[in-house]
C-alpha cells in the first residue's frame, strides 16, 4: 500500500490503552488492564498510538507513533479484515507527532517533546512549601528536538501560545506515559533569563 497526497498509513491495536506492566520488586512483572473508558477531552478514551504501515518522514515501516487523538474516524478507516483488535487508517500526515522505538522518543519535523516550567515554591522559614507550583501557561521546555529545528537546543526554553502544551497519553515499554508534545509554529520566541 502507498499513501496518496498527505497521508500516512497506520493501524491501531484497540487493546493498546488498556495494558500496563508493573515490574515487582523481585523483577516479576504483572500485566494490567486500565479503564480507559471516561475522559472528558478524549485523550484517555481515543486511540494516541499505532504502527507506522509505510515509511513516513524519518521513521521507517513498523514504527511505533503517537497521533492526535482525534485523528480516526470511520471515514478514514480502511476496509481491511484483519483482526478484531486491528484497524487500519489513512490519516493526515500533520496528526503524527513522535515515534518509538524501545524507550526513545523520535520528533518529526515541526514537532518537539517538552516539559511544563513551574513558577519556584513558596517556602515558609520553617521549611514548609506554602504554595502549590504554579505553571507558567506560556513557558515551555525543550526536552527533544529534530535536528530540523535550529533555533532551539535541548534545555532551551520557548514561550508559546497559551495551551500550546498537548499532553498525549501512551504506553511505552509496557509502561502507561504522558509525554507533551509542542508544535514549532506555536513558537512565538526564546526565552532567556
């Protein structure tokens, strides 16, 4: 199969949320099953990951990624029988963020992995926080970056439009993982202290 125009080929294991393994202290591990069946926004009920079905950009075929959660929708769904569990899409390439492969996090261009910047605690004389962190709406920072992206390093950090933070739920070495992802046209300027 070849995508046409700007689409990207992948498909989604419907079970994928719902497992999560937890390694004992005797390094067992057991095998979970999460209720992902209520999420007011839904980016804990939608489907954020899948395989990558064709090389796309700088990942190759087979490639775990994290989409948007709304980037399905039955009229993008491919008739394709395969498994129950299994479904296949055509999505519009600008829903695929990040791959995975193991533990590493790949950005695609226009897309960089970041943290939230909290204001610093408030701390009494006696050593008690006063006040819970607050984070700063507009201040990202840059935890991972395609070597497309020049203006910024690793560390840096971008000042954004407000709710620029998309914060995307994932399992990633068996291990449930919210991982924020910033698009680099929300980048208004560098921040520097």
């Amino acid at each position: 199969m070849k995508p046409v125009g700007n689409k990207v080929i992948i498909a989604i294991d419907t079970n994928e949320k719902n497992k999560h393994k937890i390694t004992k202290d005797d390094g067992s591990e057991i095998e979970l099953y999460v209720d992902t069946s209520y999420s007011w926004d839904g980016k804990v009920t939608a489907y954020t990951q899948a395989i990558l079905l064709t090389d796309f950009k700088n990942l190759k075929a087979g490639t775990n990624v994290l989409i948007h959660h709304n980037a399905l929708h039955d009229t993008n769904q491919m008739d394709i029988d395969y498994s129950p569990s299994v479904k296949f899409y055509s999505i519009e390439e600008n829903f695929v963020y990040f791959g995975i492969i193991g533990d590493e996090i790949i950005c695609i261009d226009g897309y960089m992995l970041v943290d939230r910047v909290y204001d610093e605690d408030t701390v009494s004389p006696g050593g008690i926080i006063l006040v819970e962190k607050k984070k700063q709406d507009s201040l990202l920072k840059i935890l991972k970056k395609p070597e497309s992206i020049t203006d910024f390093e690793i560390g840096d950090i971008a000042v954004t439009y407000k709710y620029s933070d998309y914060e995307i739920n994932c399992r990633i070495n068996g291990k449930m993982e919210k991982l924020i992802r910033l698009k680099y046209s929300d980048c208004l300027a560098k921040y520097e202290a």
